[in-house]
C-alpha cells in the first residue's frame, strides 16, 4: 500500500460503499423503481421489475434505459425512487473519524442524485466532511460504468488521475478509473453483478471494510 501515500483526491461510490449493503438500503430503492415503472408503464411488478432489471444491464442504469425506450423524467424518476425513510440508519462514527482524519480532497460519484447523497451522508453523520458531490445530472445522465462521466468529475473537481483514488462496491465500475490513470479499490459485494469482474487486472484492492482500508491509509500517511 506505499504507492498510497502519495494519494490527493480520494473519489467514494454511495450505495453499498459508504454505507453497508447489509444495510438494505438500496433494497428500498429498487422497490421503489418497480413501483414508478408499474405505475408509468402500466404493468404489474413482476413484468415492472423485468423491465427494470433489463434497463440496468443493458444501459449502466434502470433510468438510462427508461429515457431512452420510454422517455420519462429523469428529474421525477429520481425524486420518486429516492424518496425513502432512512431514519433508521445509524450514524457510522469510526467511518467519520477515519474520514476526518483525510486531509486531502473527498468527492462521492454516484450513479444517484445530489438530494439522495445529501440524504445518506446526513443520516451517516458525514455530510460535512466532502468537497464535493458527483452525480447522474452533473453526468447529463451518463452513468458509469460509460467513460464519460469519469472524465467529467476529472475536468469537473481538476483531479489528477495519478494522484486519485477510486472505491467501488460494483467491480467493473472501476475498468474506466483504471484506464485513466487511477487507483482502484473494490468493496466486496456477495451480489453477482457487482462481484462478477472481482478478479479482473483493474483492480488494485480488494477490501472487506471501507473504515479499516481508510484507517491503513491514515497509518501510512502518519508514518
């Protein structure tokens, strides 16, 4: 982990990496997006989670797909789906205050929204400790794993590729990353899809626990 010391811009994925999937959190989510597919397309959940599912794999995202063969809203998608009761998820005080102890630039990239970030850091109790949110409208609804968007947060936050770090739960989210010169950590995800390209040549790291990974990287830097 030497070659980390030297690290400025540290780039963190939201769902299922700044907070656990164990959580269910996103579980939420998904159901929400068959609800608003059901609704719009008026089918029932079963065929609503079928389009949903073959949207996502075929365009990054469900959103991507239902702009492009239906021609929703993206704005009222997004409201919809992440309009979830998270009062529940506690605050994450070791993740703070190894986040804390980060001195350089902090960013979140999401294939979400602004509001739906601003919503999980403030539950977490870290919304205040980020330079800046990276998400699907900053994007122009692109989402990762397209390479677009990784050169947009690049030219959007004046990041040094060499000098970032990128953490994902999705392994192949981070093929891109790596092609444009940065450091690739994935955080493990038992679901197929994110776990299907853990063993590809683009990742650097592999970890189990984003607050222990960050507190290594706090030690090195120390030393």
């Amino acid at each position: 982990m030497k070659n980390l010391k030297n690290i400025e811009f540290f780039i963190f994925d939201l769902d299922n990496t700044l907070y656990s999937g164990q959580t269910k959190v996103f579980e939420m989510i998904d159901k929400r997006m068959s609800a608003y597919i059901s609704k719009k397309l008026n089918v029932d959940l079963i065929k609503a989670k079928e389009i949903q599912k073959k949207y996502f794999y075929e365009s990054g995202t469900t959103l991507s797909g239902l702009m492009k063969h239906n021609n929703i809203d993206p704005y009222e998608f997004l409201n919809f789906i992440h309009d979830i009761d998270i009062s529940w998820l506690s605050k994450d005080l070791l993740l703070r205050e190894e986040l804390i102890k980060i001195k350089e630039k902090k960013y979140i990239f999401t294939n979400g929204s602004h509001s739906h970030a601003n919503n999980i850091t403030k539950q977490l109790g870290i919304e205040d400790l980020f330079d800046g949110i990276f998400d699907i409208t900053d994007a122009d609804f692109i989402p990762k794993p397209s390479i677009e968007p990784y050169k947009k947060i690049i030219k959007k936050f004046n990041l040094d590729p060499k000098k970032t770090i990128l953490i994902e739960d999705i392994a192949h989210n981070l093929k891109q990353a790596k092609s444009l010169g940065m450091k690739t950590v994935w955080l493990e995800n038992s679901e197929t899809f994110a776990s299907k390209d853990k063993d590809r040549p683009y990742i650097d790291y592999k970890i189990k626990n984003l607050s222990s990974f960050l507190q290594k990287i706090n030690i090195l830097k120390a030393a």
